[in-house]
C-alpha cells in the first residue's frame, strides 16, 4: 500500500512510528535556538553588502549533529513535575527520551523555515532609512505578526486541498523528505544497488563546495558571461544560475517545458519583433534591463520631479519626462497583469468542483496511505484557526490606526483582499508544478490607485499583501512536509506559530539595534558596509507607485496604456483552452496550463536566456524515462545535495575570501593565469 506517484514512493516513507517523540524539550530548545540565531544574522547580514544567507537548508543540515549530540549528553531518565503545578503538575517529562529522530528533526526544520519571508521588516527599514519617517516600534511587531498569521490562517483554511488530498504532491518537499529519510535511515537509504543515499548527498555536496572556490575568469567571462559578457553559451554549470528559477531536478516535466515555452514565445520571439518595431518607443532603449529611462535614452532621475519632502512636482515631471523601460520589462508588465487573472480563472474551471466540496465539507479524494496514517492524531480544531485569523485581522486594523496619518484603517479591509482572493489559486499551482505565481503588480497598481501620492502607504500595503501570501505558501508547504513525515498536525502548527512569532520579534529587534548602534547605516560609504542595498528597490519602487503612480504610467493617453488590458487576455485564454480541452482532450494545445505559460518567463529580468535555457536542457527527463531506478533513487537527493553545497560554498567564500581583505583575496593558479601567459601576447 503506498502512494500512486512514483516519485512520492522514492522520497516519502509509506508507514508511521505513533510512539514516536516529536515535541520534545530537545527538538523546541534546537529549533527556537537555530530560529533565533539563522533570523538574527540574516537580518543583519541583509543590510551588509555583499553577504550570504543562512537558508533553510543550512539549518537542516546544522540541526542533525546537534540533535545526534543532545541525544549522546542529556542523561536518559524520566522527571515529575510537582503536583500542585496547575495543568501540568503530575506528569513525567524526559530531556532525552529517545535517539534523535526524523520527526524532532522535521519540527526544528519547520521552525526554522518561517524566517524566510522578511517583506514588511525591509519596508519598515525603508520607511526609516530612505524616507525618515520611522514606524512604531509596536506597530511593526503587531502588523509583521498579524499579517504572517493571517496566511497562516489561509493556509489551514484550505488544508484539505494543499495538504491531505495525495494529488497534491508539493515537489520541493520531496527533496527535503528524501534527504531527511536519508540521513536517518541506519543502512543510509540503499535501494537495492549502487551507493548510499547519504554518501551520494556527501560526494555531491562535497564536490559543489569546492567548485565554489575556483576562480573567476575574465576572458571566460567575457565571451559566455550571461551579463556583462557575450551570453556564447547555452548552457551554465553554475547551480546557482541554472537553479535560478527553482531547482529544474524537482520541477515536473509538464510545468518545466511549459514554462520554458512561455519564456521562449515571450522573451526569444515576441521581444524582438516589438523591439524592431520601436513599439511602446522602445528601440532607443536597451532590449534587456530593469531599469527606467527618460526621453533622453537616460537612466530616470527622478529627483528631477520629487520634492524633498517626498512629492511630486507634477510641473517638473511634464517638462522632464514620463518613465520608460526597456521592452523586456515591459513585457514583465503586461504578464504581471495577465497572470494573477489566468491562474483565478484556471482554477475555477479546473478545480472547481474540488473548492465547492470543501466548503460543503465534502471530501476531494479517496484518502492516500499517508492520509490513512495521519488519521491516527488528533486533526486541529478550526475554532482555534477562526479566533486567530479574527484576532490577526484586529492586528493589522489597530497597527494601521497608529498610523492612521498614511494609512487610513478602510485601506486595510481592501489590501486584505489580494490574499484573501488570491491565495488558494496561487498557492495550488505552487504545491503543483514549484511555481509561485507573482502579485507585485497587483500589489503595488492597488494601493497606488487608491491613495495617490503616499508613497509610504503604497510600500506597506504592498508589503502586507505580499507577506500574507509568501507566508501562507511557507505554511501550507511546511504542513505538507509535516503530512509527508507523519508529524501530528497540532505539533505542526503550535512550532509555525510559535516561531512565526519569535521570528518577528528577532527581526525588529535586530533592525531596531542595527539602527541605534550603527547611526550612519543604510549610508553608501558606512565604514562596515552596512549599505542597505537591499532597501534601493524598495524605496524606487514606492516612488514609482506611490507618487508617479498608476495613471501616469498605465492611463489613457499614456504610452503603456495597453498594458492594463492584459487582465481581460489573462481571463479569457483560460476560458478558450477549456473549450479546447473538452473538444480534444488528448491534443497538445489542450495540455497547456495558461497560469504556467505566461507566468514562467516572470523572472526576466533579471534572469536571463542563460538561465532558462541551463534549467531546461537539466530537466532530467530522458533520465527519468530511460534510468528510472537510479532517478527514483538520486534525483531528489542530488537536487538537495547541489543546493546544499552551493549555498555552503558561498559562505566559505564570504568567510574565507572576502571578510579577511574585504574581497581583495584571490586565488592564483593555471585555470584563472593561462591566458595571460600565451605566446601571443
């Protein structure tokens, strides 16, 4: 009995230990210790430049020695607690209950993997560094912990469609399933031939981090860079540009292709002609960039048409200029206003019917094996989810009342609403195909349309819109891994909710201290690099859609005023393919998932040809369909091992090559030297 998807047999074990500890002192002393730690540093390091990240898979690989060495010193024997403890007192509790398993380790991962969504924390820093105008204290704490529980919220809500039904498999959780079986199995994880899983995991990773450390080539760079060079080469063997998108080891075949055909319409055929044709004035600019430009074919000043007190000077910006991009991004922009309708439309035609029995109380599918085996724990009770999402709410309305100023409380009840509309479509094609559809768009033509000229408003409502979804995604994902691991759900959703909060506070209160001990911070010639880089985007951007706004960019008369009307092709073609799909249900055309076409090429710019074409060419199907054993066996481990090793190499990089002379270290050898040593010269 076990799972009707092959690569859900390969990764995620097909029965369940009940006795198992899960909650133990151990695994919450491991987990809140890495989440207050990995948070901090990575607070602090985002406003270093340039510096690396402490990623989830850092802490899954930090956690298992730790968790192998509480289990080795904590002395093994049971406590009382005394009796006249209320609600506790008379029960026995153990620091080492049992060997360290992989149910404590999945609930210290799932801790750890909160952090990851930090998008209300810059935007305060934004506010604070670049506009002077710093938020309360409370406010950020109230508003950052409301907001992320409301997606918390979102995610139970539609649990019985992102987490129980077995359809939805969620493929970047495989990887991190595979790996965790992996190093827990006592025989390493043999599936009948060749190496261990772990001992694959190790050569890879192993080998990753040391091809981090050779070095940079000019000519090399110059003739197949992707960005400042020639782009000569349709194929990468840095991980970290073919992986760019997401990991193409774990995206399905069906998403990967039509996703890479989408980027290939869009970005290989379509830009050109547009670019060729000048249209939307574009042949002056580059073809490729994010930038904008004036008139002049400059890069936009736009201290030319803001005040010092953050206005437009309407008079300035006619004489000056309106903003133009080049036609890449400007294809960004139809796409972003197409794509958040496509994917709501596709999936009332698609998965409808599965929406309507959920809110009926009905049930989607037959239950898996691994449904059956998550029935032995008691399910949550969703009065507790009501109460906190209301609570949630209450939060995020009293943290825009303390700044009613510019953000006035009836704007919270309408930016709610992106989530609260956009996330179930959203985040079932995210748990589909590893693709998380964007919203910028949406999130930042909204509040700009609805308070023009309050740019700080306009960043945090953005913000807000974007953390609820980000977050809930990170939950729901998390609450399938747990459902893959077989840990109890209300394990699993007091440790989100726990380090959710902890998390937060950590965050602020990093920042909080960076910007008292370091006064001249965010500064482009602070003495320690604390340059907050990061923060540039942000701020061009709330100018852009806060004060510019909407109608000057996407109006009537203005030269992008096409653009809005990619939210009518965006709701239509999905309503066309599904005509076409029951009319030929076995052709090629009908197979085609609107959502995923126009969404894939969404990482353009920055990323470029390069890295969709790497991510491509390394989808692994002819793998897959001629070494399907050694790929049931290898493929998820070796998409683990890759970005372990990566993200490892870089933080060796970071400590042993830039911090000791600030970046002026390098390493010499025959590789990096030939050139310059030829005859020719």
């Amino acid at each position: 009995d076990d799972s009707v998807y092959p690569e859900v047999r390969a990764s995620v074990s097909n029965v369940d230990d009940t006795e198992m500890p899960v909650m133990t002192i151990r695994a919450w002393v491991i987990g809140i210790t890495l989440v207050v730690v990995t948070t901090g540093m990575n607070v602090f390091l985002y406003f270093r430049w340039p510096a690396p990240v402490l990623a989830p898979a850092i802490v899954m690989l930090i956690s298992f020695p730790l968790g192998k060495l509480a289990a080795l010193v904590l002395p093994i024997r049971y406590w009382t607690i005394p009796e006249r403890l209320p609600w506790i007192g008379g029960r026995e509790f153990s620091l080492n209950p049992s060997p360290f398993n992989v149910k404590e380790h999945t609930l210290i991962c799932i801790m750890a993997n909160i952090n990851a969504s930090t998008y209300i924390v810059n935007a305060a820093a934004v506010t604070d560094r670049r506009f002077g105008y710093p938020l309360n204290l409370g406010m950020q704490v109230l508003l950052i912990i409301s907001t992320k529980l409301i997606g918390f919220c979102l995610a139970a809500f539609w649990r019985n469609i992102l987490v129980i039904p077995g359809s939805s498999i969620w493929p970047q959780n495989l990887v991190i399933s595979a790996l965790l079986n992996s190093l827990h199995a006592e025989d390493g994880g043999r599936m009948g031939y060749g190496m261990s899983r772990r001992r694959f995991f190790t050569y890879v990773a192993g080998g990753t981090v040391l091809y981090s450390f050779l070095p940079d080539n000019v000519v090399v760079n110059q003739l197949f860079g992707s960005v400042t060079g020639l782009g000569m080469g349709f194929l990468s063997f840095d991980w970290s540009q073919i992986s760019w998108v997401v990991s193409p080891l774990v995206v399905p075949w069906w998403a990967l292709w039509q996703q890479f055909f989408g980027f290939v319409v869009f970005y290989w055929l379509v830009v050109p002609i547009l670019y060729y044709k000048n249209v939307w004035k574009s042949g002056h600019l580059p073809i490729m960039g994010s930038s904008a430009y004036d008139r002049f074919a400059e890069p936009y000043s736009l201290k030319h048409v803001i005040t010092r007190d953050f206005r437009l000077n309407v008079t300035a910006y006619e004489e000056y200029s309106p903003i133009y991009v080049p036609i890449s991004y400007s294809m960004t922009y139809l796409l972003g206003f197409a794509v958040p309708m496509a994917a709501l439309v596709h999936i009332i035609l698609w998965h409808g019917e599965s929406i309507y029995k959920v809110l009926r109380g009905e049930q989607v599918e037959k239950p898996d094996i691994h449904a059956r085996l998550m029935k032995e724990y008691p399910d949550i009770n969703m009065r507790w989810i009501w109460a906190i999402f209301v609570l949630s709410f209450a939060g995020v309305l009293g943290s825009f009342g303390i700044h009613n100023d510019i953000l006035p409380v009836w704007s919270a009840f309408v930016i709610i609403l992106i989530p609260i509309i956009w996330f179930l479509p959203v985040v079932i094609i995210y748990a589909m195909t590893t693709n998380l559809i964007p919203l910028n768009l949406y999130a930042q033509v909204i509040p700009g349309l609805m308070l023009p000229g309050q740019p700080i408003a306009a960043l945090i409502m953005k913000n807000v819109a974007l953390e609820a979804i980000k977050s809930g995604s990170i939950f729901a994902q998390d609450q399938k891994l747990s459902h893959y691991m077989k840990v109890p759900p209300r394990a699993t959703l007091l440790a989100q909710v726990v380090a959710a909060t902890l998390a937060v506070v950590v965050q602020v209160g990093v920042q909080h201290l960076v910007f008292k001990v370091v006064p001249d911070a965010c500064t482009p010639d602070q003495a320690n690099q604390i340059t907050c880089n990061g923060l540039g985007v942000q701020f061009t951007s709330s100018l852009v859609w806060g004060l510019i706004g909407p109608r000057r960019l996407f109006g009537k008369n203005e030269i992008y005023r096409f653009h809005p009307y990619g939210i009518l092709i965006g709701a239509i073609l999905p309503v066309i393919l599904w005509f076409w799909r029951r009319r030929r249900p076995n052709s090629l055309v009908g197979s085609l998932n609107i959502p995923l076409v126009l969404s894939g090429p969404l990482g353009v710019p920055p990323a470029t040809g390069i890295n969709y074409s790497s991510w491509f060419l390394l989808g692994f199907y002819l793998v897959r369909r001629h070494k399907s054993q050694w790929w049931l066996k290898y493929n998820y481990i070796l998409s683990s091992a890759l970005d372990s090793g990566t993200i490892i190499g870089i933080l060796l990089v970071f400590l042993c090559l830039y911090l000791p002379k600030k970046g002026t270290l390098t390493l010499n050898w025959w590789g990096n030297t030939v050139w310059q040593n030829s005859t020719f010269i």
